[in-house]
C-alpha cells in the first residue's frame, strides 16, 4: 500500500459522520438457574443454526469460598434467549468467567478463567454443551494454558481441523489443539513460529481458511516499532512465518476472518496502527494494509485492543477499546469505516466489553458488558 493510498483512506474516513445504519434491539437475558447475581456476557459466537453468548454471574451473596459462576445462553432466532443449566464442577471451572468461545462446525466449545491460587494465576477451564444441553467443564493441569513460562492465551477459535486457542510463552508465540474443544494439547516452542533468528513477536488472533489456520500478531525484527506479523499451518503443527510489509510506527494485527464469498486465501484483519486502527486483506498476492479508522484515547484507562471482529449482514464488524471506552465500527470491504452509534457505552476495564458475531444472513448479535450488567442485542440493517 503506497503512502498517498493510506492518506486518501483516512481523508475519506474523516470526512464521514457517525452514524448507525443498523437497528438495535435490546433482548431479554434471563438469569441462570442458581444462585443468583448479576450477569455478565463476554463473547458470542454462532454454532449452526443457534447462538451462543458465554459469560458468567457475580453472586449477589458471595462468600468466601465462591463469589462468581459461569453461563452460557443460547438462541436459535437472536430475540428469545435461554439460559442453559450448569454441571461445571471442577474447583476453577464452576467459578469460573468464559470469555471466549467457538465451534468447529455446529459443536460449541469455551473457555473460562478466574485467578486465584498461590500465586494468582488465571486459572483456565475449558466448557462444551452435553447431549442434556448443560454446560459441562473439564479442569485442565495449571501447566498446559499457565505455569512458570504462561505469558498469555488469547481467544478460542474453531474450524474443520477442529480447534486453535493462540497465545504467548516466554518463548514467543504458541498454539494449543484440541480435537474435542476440551482436551488441549501446547505446541512451545515451536520454529517459525517461537522466536528465534532475532525476533521478537506476540500473536492475537488466528483463523481457519478451510485449508489452512492462520494466526496474526506483530513483532519487532531489527526495527524499533512493532511490524505486522502472519503465520500460517496446514495442522497447527507446523508453521510458517509470514512477514508484512509495514508502515513507520507501531502496527499489531488482533483479529482477522475470512472474507464473505472469498476463497481460503482472502482474509480480512483488524489491529493497531500507530494512534488508531488499522484493516489489512490479505488475497492471493498476500498481505496489504487498506484502511485505517479511530483513534486511540489521550488519557487511557487501560490498553487499547481489537475485542473481536466479524462478517454479519450489515457488513464487516469490529468492536474495539481505545483505551478509555469500547467502540463499534463497520466496514463495507475493510477500506473506508465507519463508527455506529451503539445504545451501551462500555468503558475499558474489567469484565466490560462489547463483542460481535457473524449473522444468520439477516440479523447479528452483539452482547456487552457495561457498570451494571451484561445485555444482548440484536442489529440489522435499516
């Protein structure tokens, strides 16, 4: 992408309004059978023909031993939401606060966390839905997603090969599979796409092209500022890093999805661009950067993030942090955006978020998490 390209994309981006093309409709989360609290909703995500929204409550009478539960909510039409039962009982699991979720095919799967312990490790439990449609945890051994070289796991991401979690060790990027979305098996260390030969890197998110996983991020490489960074596998065993050109300054991919009726090489991708946002595409020929938007707070509360990214039918959708309070935004190709106006204003910190899911062709969901509670939304297109 040539300099003049990227000023004519942030002319055109200055020059439109916020606006909100979409219709917002809040629907009703019902609380989940137990003890009861204030709810909280993290992520959502569509398995078949039903979504999916995963969170946890915080107890109304907490007590020593247990002040937080996890949930799962799940709807076939967007508008009526059921909260399903839970069998977790593992110790860290039936405390646990999901965050992340994704299916291979129609299976859902999850993952929770709550810190505690010696040393207050998040503690990772991982969750599916039964035959009996209740949650059911499996508590994996503190060393497989923490332990002495635990630098961070990102989100859970599904696909036919079944499911990737990506992350970061002390020794640079890592993955973890699973064939059932339960049981998780960590690849360390691994070349190409662990550091070695000078670099320095940090992945965030990864995707499932229908004939390969791809996991993006960004890294230093003999350069001061981060570069935008790729690596693709076959299996998720063995990789390949894929440098991208950059611009001067900081740029950092965090999501990235397959772009809508593209083959499995078209990808679109969201991160950090110097003091805003950045979309890059990558096609046939490989990686470009194609638009930017926002702008990051000047007093932030906390750090800036992409929160999730996803192809609906009212376009390409990011939610994202710019250090201060979550925003959400839309794009018709990942070229010029634009900001919606959305009824919850999020701030950064904690458990608040604002995330996005794909759409059954018609509509979409978005759930957020604000001072006060989670809530559930659906959008369509005026």
């Amino acid at each position: 992408m040539t300099l003049a390209r990227a000023l004519v994309a942030a002319l055109a981006l200055a020059l439109t309004s916020c606006s909100s093309p979409v219709e917002w409709e809040k629907q009703q989360l019902p609380t989940p059978p137990g003890a009861p609290g204030t709810s909280v909703v993290g992520d959502v995500v569509r398995c078949g023909d039903s979504w999916y929204a995963v969170g946890g409550v915080y107890l109304d009478e907490p007590t020593v031993d247990q002040d937080t539960r996890p949930a799962v909510w799940r709807s076939q039409d967007g508008e009526a939401w059921e909260a399903l039962d839970s069998d977790a009982d593992t110790y860290w699991g039936s405390r646990a606060i999901l965050y992340t979720a994704a299916c291979a095919g129609e299976q859902f799967s999850a993952m929770g966390s709550r810190s505690g312990g010696g040393h207050g490790f998040p503690r990772f439990s991982n969750f599916t839905v039964d035959s009996a449609d209740h949650l059911v945890d499996e508590q994996p051994h503190l060393s497989v997603f923490g332990g002495l070289s635990w630098a961070g796991v990102g989100p859970l991401n599904g696909g036919a090969a079944g499911w990737l979690v990506v992350g970061n060790r002390e020794s640079g990027p890592a993955v973890w599979l699973s064939d059932d979305g339960m049981s998780f098996e960590r690849l360390e260390g691994v070349p190409q796409l662990a550091d070695d030969d000078g670099w320095d890197a940090l992945a965030s998110g990864a995707v499932w092209t229908g004939a390969e996983w791809v996991v993006v991020g960004g890294a230093t490489h003999g350069t001061i500022e981060r570069e935008p960074l790729a690596w693709t596998s076959p299996d998720g065993r063995d990789w390949t890093r894929v440098p991208i050109p950059g611009l001067d300054g900081f740029e950092d991919i965090q999501r990235v999805v397959r772009a809508p009726g593209g083959s499995s090489d078209d990808l679109l991708a969201v991160g950090l661009v110097g003091d805003g946002f950045g979309a890059w595409q990558r096609d046939a020929d490989g990686w470009e950067l194609v638009g930017t938007f926002g702008s990051l707070a000047e007093e932030p509360t906390g750090a800036p993030y992409v929160a999730s990214l996803a192809s609906t039918s009212a376009g390409l959708m990011a939610t994202v942090s710019d250090g201060e309070h979550f925003e959400l935004w839309r794009s018709d190709d990942g070229n010029e955006w634009e900001e919606l106006e959305f009824p919850v204003e999020a701030k950064t910190g904690g458990d608040r978020t604002i995330a996005v899911s794909e759409s059954d062709g018609k509509r979409f969901v978005v759930v957020a998490t604000d001072d006060n509670s989670g809530s559930v939304w659906t959008g369509a297109t005026e």
